[in-house]
C-alpha cells in the first residue's frame, strides 16, 4: 500500500511538471512576442532597418516554434514513459494479487494443521468436531474480511442476477417466483456475484 | 484477463495517434516552413514587396506556432485522461484482487461444510478424520495453484530472508548454523516469501 501511495505521489509530481512545461509554453507564446515587438519598436528610431527587424523577428518565431516542438516531443516521450510504468505496475499487481487473502489463510492452515495432528491420537470425537468447527468459522471470517457475502436463498424472491433456477415446484406456502429451496450457496465478493446459488423456485 | 486485454489495445491505440500526431508536427515544420520559402522565392519576381514577403512568414510562422501549441496541450490533455484512466483501472484490480483465489476456495467451503454435517451423527472418528484431511489437501491446492509454496525448514541451511531464528542450540548431528527444528511454518508467495519460519539453529 506505501508503495502505492508513492506511485501516487510520483504522479502527482509528474502532473506538476507537466503543468509548469504547460506555463511555459504559454509564456513563450505571449512574452516573447511581446518583447519582440517591444524591441521592433525601439528599433525603428535606431536606425535598424524594417527588414533587419522583421528578419529578427522570424528568426524570434522560429526558436520559438523549435521549443514547442521540443516541448510537445518531451511530453509524448513522458506519456510513453508512464504507460511503460503503468503496465509494469499492473504486472506486479495480478502477479501478488492473492497476497492478503493467501496471507490471512496462513492462519487457518496452522490451525487445521494442529486440528489434524491432535485427532490422531483423540478417540473423543467432539473434541475432533470442536476443534474441526472453530477451523472452518476462522476460514469464513477469512473470506468476510476479504469481501465475500453469501447470496440471500430459501424465502427470498428469485433473482437471476444471483440464482440460478435448476427446479420449479408448485407451493401453497410461497407466492410464485419465490426461493423454495437451495441446493448449493452463492457467492457475491463485494457487489460482484462470483458463484449464484442453485435453487429451487415456486411457480 | 479479456477485460485487460482490451485495455491494452486501447492503449496501443493511443500510442498509435499520438505517433500520427508525431508525424504531424514534423510535417508542420519542415513542408509549410519550404511553402513559404518557394513562395518567398515566387513572390520576388512578381512585384510583392519584400515586407509584405516577409510578413507573410511571420503570419505563417504564428499559424504554425498556434498548431504546435494546441498539439502540445493536447498530448498534455491525453496523459491526464490516461492517468486517471489508470487510476481507476487499479482500484478495480485492487478492490477485486482476491476473486481467482475466493472462487477457489468455494468447493473446500462446500466440502468443509459437507464434513462437519456429516459429523453430526457420525460416532466413528476415522470417517471424520478422512473427511477433514480430504477438507485440508483441497485447501492446500488452492494455496499451490495460486503459487504459495512452504519454506524449505529442517536439514536446510538458515537464511534470514525466509527464516526467522528463535533459539540457538548446539548440535552434535548438523554442522554451524543449519536449522535443527521448525516451530511454525513459512511460506512463499512465487518469489516472494510471505511469512519466514520460526526456527531453532545450530550454532
């Protein structure tokens, strides 16, 4: 995450850059040719002649062209650059995006690991079971922090968004259209259904 | 992955106009700026004055200056819009990012939960027992096939990048500093180690 936020930061400092390049160019374009006009001014009453002025003036216009150029290519080459930056970035990211979850499941191995090692000698099942079920709550506290939530089933209205209709059944109990049963949960990470449940709806 | 191929494309795509407008820009400096030379040239043996000659360059000029500079600011525009762009590309892969290996771990959920049901009448531990280990090697290949791997540990040289010494012992069996015991497991995500054993050392 700190890296991320310097990532940031970078950009930030790049788009400041490129704001100053911007305030640049604006001031070769109005001071410059201010001041050669300014200069064209004071030259005529010094002898200088119209078409010395004017010649300086053009080679005024074309330094001036050569350094937008320059500017323009500067800032093409730096949307290069970031491009090249972001693709690596986003390289990085797929790579280790398992990371935080892989990492809170560290915990849930250890202690199915040590659930495992003791049963081998227990003959007493509910200890077995105890140990077996406070396992699993860990594994699910794991994938709430992650995001995930379970698809709402059995007495909710069917919604093809997140179930998925594998029977249809007549009932007294429900009006139609409703979840009479569920055959597996779904699954939603965040807003994102990423398995729906497969049920059974009143018709 | 197609999503992100697409983006990609969009991307080469803008590379592409922006080259286009590369190009542009050289043609603006070198074809108009020989325009109006030969036209410098032309105009000198059909009685336009040399001031008017060179007026006309330096309207040419500023034209031209103008172009350059609207081309400047909108390679400037082009790399806020693709920053931001970015931007929210990442937080979608960040908010997102631990979806491949959540959607993995929903057949051991499944079968966690089948287990522990299962259990609830069962008396004979070692269906339990074989059931839960079935349970545990799932969960292990989850974490394998996202590409976390268990540090190497006992009869290993120590290396603290993926070792961590808590106790120091002499041994008569392993030469100095090579790992004698494990305490807690250590574990690597591809190259990068996640979590470094807990180990007792040899000195």
């Amino acid at each position: 995450m700190s890296e991320e936020n310097k990532k940031t930061a970078e950009t930030s400092e790049e788009i400041k850059q490129q704001e100053a390049a911007a305030e640049a160019v604006e001031s070769v374009h109005s001071e410059k040719s201010e001041q050669s006009e300014a200069a064209a001014e004071a030259n005529e009453s010094s002898g200088v002649t119209r078409e010395e002025e004017l010649l300086a003036q053009i080679e005024q216009l074309k330094a001036e062209k050569e350094e937008l150029n320059n500017q323009y290519l500067r800032a093409h080459a730096d949307l290069q650059n970031f491009r090249t930056r972001v693709n690596k970035e986003k390289e990085q990211m797929l790579k280790y995006s398992s990371q935080r979850a892989v990492e809170a499941l560290l915990p849930v191995i250890d202690n199915f690991e040590r659930a495992i090692a003791a049963s081998q000698d227990a003959q007493d099942t509910s200890a077995l079971k105890e140990g077996i079920e406070m396992v699993f709550r860990q594994l699910q506290q794991v994938l709430e922090q992650e995001g995930v939530t379970v698809v709402p089933g059995v007495g909710e209205p069917f919604d093809p968004n997140m179930h998925q209709a594998v029977m249809q059944e007549e009932s007294s109990e429900y009006e139609s259209g409703m979840i009479i049963e569920e055959f597996q949960k779904g699954y939603k990470l965040k807003d994102r259904v990423i398995r729906p449940s497969m049920v059974k709806v009143s018709s």
